[in-house]
C-alpha cells in the first residue's frame, strides 16, 4: 500500500476534475481544529515531521494510478494525467510542542490546486492523531507534578505506527521513557519496562519468581507485587531486595486495587525494612485524571506508568479538525455553510506575552511586539530546515506551558484562552462574505460545503 494512496477517494475524483478543467493555479489550504475538546484549556501541535516526510517523497507513480483507477472503475488511461504528479508546493506550520487554541492554524499548504487537494487526507490524520495523543500526554506530565511518567500504551495503541507515535509525543511532552522497544531504539527514548503477572504465575510463589529475575537481570529491579495478596507480596519482595542489596534503582510496581491506599502500606513496609530508596511504580488503567486524583490525595508514589487511556486519547479521541481552502488563484475564498464558516486568506498567528493570540493576515505586521507561530518549513516540495527532534520540540513544550495561566492548565474543568481576530482579517472576511451574497444571492445562506468561492476579490486590497 502507498503512502500516495493512502487517502479519500474523493481527493482523486476533484484533482482528476481540476487538471481537466486546467485549475493548476496555486490554491492555499489552512488546517486548523474547529473547537478544543471537552476537558481541554490548550493542545500541544504534533504530527509535523511525518507530514513533510510524506510530502517530501509524494510522487505518484504507475502502481498508484491502477490503484486509483481500480477503485473508481474505470481505464488506467483515464487516470494518467496524475502520473508524475509530485508535491511543490510551500508548508507554513506551527513547529511541534508549541501550544496551540481552536482556530489557528496548524498548518498552512500553498500548491497547485490538484497537489494540495491530494494530500488533505493523510495531513490530517497525521495532525490530528498527535496533535490529541501529545495534548494528552502533556496532561499527564502536568498532573504528575514533576513525578515521572513512563508511557506504557503500545499493546493496546491502534497499531503499531501509533504506538510509535504515542511513544515519540510521550517524550516530546517530557514522559521519562517508554515500554516500547523499537521507540526506545529508533528514537533515542529510554526504554523502560517490569514484569507480567504472567511471570509470576510461571514460578511457585513470588519469591522464587522475584529471585529468578534478579539472577537474569544484575541491575536495578523491579518487582510486580499485586498478582495474589498486594501487601504479602510487598513483603516478599522487600525481604528479597533486601537481601540482594542491589542498592538505588529498585522499586515495586502496583497495577492494580486502591492504589492510594497500597502505595501508602507498601512504603511503610519498604520503610520499615529499611528499604525507603526503593520506588513505588503506579499502573494500571491511570491517565491525567487518575494521577491527579492520586498527587492531589498525596500518595507516595514516585512513578506513574500510563498506556491504553493515554495512547488512544480515551476520553477526547478524536480532533474537530478541517483542511480548508482560504484561497485559489491569488483571490481569498471561504465557506459559509452553517456552523462551519471559514475565514479567508492566508494567515499568520501572533503569540502575545500575557495576552490572547491573534490570527492574522499573513503579512500583517506584528500586533504588541507578537511572535509568529507559523514559520516556512518546507518551499517547492523540499524542506526549509533540518529534521525536528522530540529533544527541540520538548523544550518548545516547556516554555509554551511555563506561558500558559493557571485555569488553562487545570486538569478538571480548564479555561481555554481564545485567540483574537486582527481587525484586517476581519474586515476581509465580512468583504468576502459580502461579495459572495451578492454574486449568489439568498442561495449563499445555504451554500453547500466548500463551494462558496469567491475570486474577484484580491487579497492585497485588505492587508492594510
């Protein structure tokens, strides 16, 4: 399967469409997220560095064009004047780890026509699975208030490719390793992982299991406690560790129960064997929420190991995300149908210390000394700049989050901060809106979607 066919098929019907129609004017598409999802003050950008590697090497090629003419049924030669077909086209976005609101957008695509409506599927589910999977993650690491925090999805992620990623955007946003291996290898991730119950069961009782691990591993370990009696199991494992003196590193791991109220008897039994630089490692079901509940109630737990509600985004899986055309042919256009209005033009966002973002025209000078979040990462079909690492990301992450208020950060209940219009952006979309009534009349109140296109309004006349 190709990357090149790994989309919608109605991207394929409209470029077929465009090209015999001779619309290979550059077309500027935004990607942006409609609302925030319940729960949310803020998302953190991600998914950037898999879309320019897939525009980089997006070439269609004769395998492709059977594939596309195989599931529209029709002749491969009707089908070939998309062979050859490449991305050159220039990619605005938003670097990864930035903290990004509803609205903005993430990334900005300027092509023509044909090569940036094809490649609107994979971007977006690129954008949007990390951008969720990143957003949550980041949660974690805010309500384990400096705690460690090890990402455990990768068994029950949608795949291993998304475990992958869940693995990458755990590290971006600060996680202190991960139970994946082929992450930890391909991605510079410290690689960190226990035992199964399976494990335990294997061996006549705990101690001989907890021993025959020790003799197979000479450093630090860590032993799985809850698969019969937690506390007993403790107490086993704390007469074994003690006895090995393997010295600081070692912990015991709960997976499952109250949590709270193990993690509080365990230590007063590590303790009490004179065991307290043993860690107690938390699992088992836990996301921000859990650890939240847990920090706040001050369980002493000194790791916190989250996978299946975290890799899959559990309670906000999926981002209001759209992929729309803000101008063709040098003209701004937008869509008016309900609830789903677009503004026109290409644009920029200002970051303001203090202050809501402002989304703006591109070109628009600065409002109160701003920072511009979207930078030229990539210019005809090649990038601009060198392969981001999760290592720059992740510092974006934290001055970003150190920006942020208080409530944007809360896990229950937060206050987003919405972005501000610049008042050029707002006078060109109520000119672009006022010019498409009056070209199509009451029928423009109900246009249907991406349709309503206007290019007799040129967008230098409203920069200024």
């Amino acid at each position: 399967m190709s990357d090149v066919t790994t989309t919608d098929l109605y991207e394929v019907t409209m470029a077929m469409s465009y090209l015999r129609e001779d619309m290979r004017a550059p077309a500027t598409f935004s990607l942006f997220v409609r609302d925030l999802p319940s729960g949310r003050g803020f998302l953190i950008a991600a998914g950037l560095e898999s879309a320019l590697d897939f525009l980089a090497r997006y070439r269609v090629e004769q395998d492709d064009i059977e594939e596309f003419a195989d599931a529209l049924h029709r002749p491969v030669r009707d089908l070939e004047p998309l062979l050859g077909l490449s991305f050159e086209g220039e990619v605005r976005a938003v670097p990864e780890g930035r903290v990004v609101f509803a609205g903005e957008p993430l990334l900005e695509v300027t092509a023509p026509l044909p090569q940036a409506q094809l490649v609107e599927t994979y971007l977006l589910n690129q954008l949007c699975h990390q951008t969720v999977v990143a957003s949550k993650a980041a949660r974690c690491v805010l309500a384990a208030a400096g705690r460690p925090v090890v990402d455990f999805s990768l068994r029950r992620a949608h795949g291993p490719w998304a475990g992958l990623q869940a693995a990458r955007l755990g590290a971006l946003v600060g996680f202190a390793g991960t139970s994946n291996v082929a992450a930890a290898a391909a991605l510079g991730i410290p690689a960190s992982g226990t035992m199964a119950h399976s494990y335990i069961e294997a061996f006549p009782g705990e101690e001989e299991a907890f021993r025959a691990f020790a003799h197979a591993h000479p450093g630090p370990v860590t032993f799985l406690v809850d698969t019969y009696d937690t506390e007993e199991g403790v107490r086993i494992a704390a007469r074994v560790l003690a006895e090995l003196r393997r010295g600081p590193g070692c912990a015991i791991r709960l997976d499952s129960g109250d949590l709270d109220a193990l993690a509080r008897r365990s230590r007063a039994i590590l303790d009490a064997a004179g065991l307290a630089d043993v860690r107690i490692v938390a699992s088992g079901g836990l996301d921000e929420y859990g650890v939240d509940r847990l920090v706040r109630a001050g369980a002493p737990i000194d790791v916190y190991a989250v996978g299946t509600k975290v890799g899959v985004a559990a309670d906000a899986p999926y981002l209001d995300a759209a992929y729309k055309l803000v101008e063709y042919d040098g003209g701004p256009v937008m869509k008016l149908s309900s609830a789903k209005v677009t503004a026109p033009g290409r644009k920029q966002v200002f970051r303001r210390t203090g202050r809501p973002d402002v989304i703006a025209l591109a070109g628009e000078e600065p409002p109160d000394s701003g920072q511009p979040l979207l930078r030229t990462v990539m210019r005809g079909g090649r990038r601009t700049w060198s392969p981001d690492h999760w290592h720059d990301a992740r510092k974006r992450f934290r001055e970003d989050l150190a920006a942020l208020p208080g409530p944007a950060l809360r896990i229950k209940d937060p206050e987003t901060v919405p972005p501000v219009w610049s008042e050029a952006l707002a006078r060109l979309t109520a000119s672009v809106r006022a010019d498409i009534e009056a070209r199509l009349g009451p029928q423009a109140h109900v246009a249907p979607p991406d349709t309503a296109i206007s290019r007799s309004v040129p967008l230098s006349a409203h920069t200024h």
